[in-house]
C-alpha cells in the first residue's frame, strides 16, 4: 500500500485525480457506516426483550469506528497532507497514533483542536464521525438504561 511507501505524495495525487479520490474517501466511509448500522440494528432486534449482552457488540462497534476513521483520516492524511493541520508526526507510526488520538477525542467530543481538518473533505469525515456517535450514544443509553433494571 502506498501509505508505506517513501515516494512522495504528489505522485499519487496525479494518479488519483484529487477531487474523485475524496469522494469515494468519504463515501466508502458513508458506506462502512451504514452497514455498521444494520449491523447493530441485527444484534439489537435479536436481543430483545432482554436486551442481554450489548456491552459488548456496542464497544466493538466504537472501537471498530475508531479503527476506521483513525485509518480513512491517516490515508487522506497520506494522499493530502494539507487537509490535517496540526502536528501529527514524521514517522508512519506516530502518524497512525496521532489520527487514532483524533479518532479518539472525536468520540468524546472534546474537539481538542490540536489537529484540525482544513478541507471539506475532512471536515465531512468528522462530520460523519460525530453523527455516528452520537446516534450510537443515542441508541446505547437507553438500552443500557433497560437492561440495568
């Protein structure tokens, strides 16, 4: 994958045509999103009415979207260093960890701002970020609320 690789990233630009590479970027993200919706939706329909064990589908879900948008931001990150502004490393490891760090603080809405988003294609990334949250949050609180009783 190109995310390993020392060549620098205005090759690829020219070969992923910019504008149609943030596209699919946000809506292969979009996509991942909806099927991790139903997903969710399957695993609740089948509970009910006991509700028993969704801690741990419901944790995987928000650890599987960190993943994912930790990686999607890391790659648009990769193909367009200008639509991160913030320090995120040198090193493809520090890389990884700081737009994990982001995924992160995303989730808890603390907005830290010490990596921001610069393009519209990032900022609709965390857009979708945070519309997942906080519908998950939404949906998980209430279940837990009728489960504990």
């Amino acid at each position: 994958m190109s995310l390993f690789s020392e060549r620098k990233s205005e090759d690829y630009i020219e070969r992923s045509e910019g504008n149609l590479f943030k596209f699919v970027l946000v809506g292969y993200s979009t996509g991942a999103l909806v099927s991790t919706y139903y997903a969710v939706k399957k695993v609740i329909d089948e509970s009910r009415p006991t509700y028993n064990n969704l801690f741990p589908p419901l944790a995987g879900v928000l650890v599987t979207v960190i993943l994912l948008f930790g990686s999607v931001d890391l790659l648009l990150y990769r193909f367009f260093p200008s639509s991160w502004e913030g320090d995120v490393g040198d090193n493809f490891c520090t890389q990884t960890f700081s737009f994990l760090y982001l995924s992160s603080t995303t989730i808890a809405t603390a907005g830290l701002g010490d990596i921001k988003p610069t393009n519209v294609t990032a900022r609709a990334l965390i857009a979708l970020e945070i519309t997942f949250y906080l519908f998950t949050m939404a949906t998980a609180i209430p279940l837990f609320l009728v489960q504990a009783k």
